[in-house]
C-alpha cells in the first residue's frame, strides 16, 4: 500500500511543478533538474523501478533491475518493460536537445529484442543518443545492455516537436 501511495503522491506532485518549469527551461535544464531530484521524475517512471541516471546534451542513461514481477508466460522479462526501458532513455535523450519552451511527442518507436532476460541479469543499462535534432522532428537511437556487455536490445524513435503552452 505504501508503494501505491508513494506513485500516487509522485503523480501529484508532478502535475503540480512540472509543467511551469517544462515550458521556460531547455530540455537539458529540466533534464539535469530531474537527475538532481530537484524535478519529480514521471509517475511511469517510479512505477516501472526504473531511474535516470546520467544525462548530457542529446543523451540520456536510464537502469533498471530485472525482476520477477515482470515476467511474461515465458518466465522472461515482458517486452514491454524492456521497451519502456528504452523509451523512457531515447525520451530524455530528446528532450535533452530541445530549447526552452520546445516539448515533443513519439511519432514511432521500432524496438529489436536480441537476447532474452530474466532476473539472472542483475542490472540493465539503457544508453541512448540524438542522431539528428530538427525544428521539426528530432530522431535518436539507444541500446539496453547488461553488466557483461551483452545487448540485449536496441531501437529508434522519432519524435515531432512541439511548442509548450504556458
């Protein structure tokens, strides 16, 4: 019950600061804010016990632990969790090349499974980067890899631009 009011409160707390700081800072400002603590991170992102952990101008690394609560009917990570892994990274990597009062929105995200995880592989790493930031759209790729070294992911998105309310 504590976890559930934890992300209720995280909700909260992020509809209420969030978007007055979003729209008049660039997108590494409000990057580097949530990597500090002084933002709140998306609720999605407490959910899924996943945790930005490093960012720079165009880039975004995200971890996350495997767990057995996030197995499929095959006894294996779901790859929907994988996938938000690396969406929430390839996210602030684009959010990170934006300027101030600049926002954006997933046009498509294409995401390859290579190798199957379970809670074996005690730790993922997501590291993703721009590969090409335009007025208009804003594309990027990254990769989720283990503590050997081994992908076991990769994937693109693209993303279109947009100009945030105030």
């Amino acid at each position: 019950m504590d976890e559930v009011l934890d992300v209720v409160t995280r909700a909260y707390e992020y509809q209420r600061v969030r978007p007055a700081v979003v729209g008049t800072t660039s997108g590494l400002e409000t990057v580097q804010l949530t990597l500090e603590g002084k933002l709140p991170t998306p609720p999605i992102i407490a959910t899924l016990g996943i945790a930005l952990v490093e960012a720079a101008e165009g880039r975004a690394a995200f971890e996350g632990e495997p767990a057995e609560w996030q197995y499929n009917q095959l006894a294996t990570v779901q790859g929907g969790w994988l996938s938000a892994l690396l969406d929430s990274a390839l996210g602030y990597a684009v959010q990170s090349a934006l300027p101030a009062g600049r926002g954006f929105t997933t046009l498509d995200l294409h995401v390859r499974f290579v190798r199957a995880v379970t809670e074996e592989v005690s730790r993922l790493r997501t590291e993703a980067h721009v590969t090409h930031a335009g007025n208009r759209t804003v594309t990027a790729e990254g990769r989720i890899v283990g503590p050997d070294g081994k992908v076991y992911a990769m994937g693109t998105t693209s993303c279109l631009v947009l100009k945030m309310e105030q």
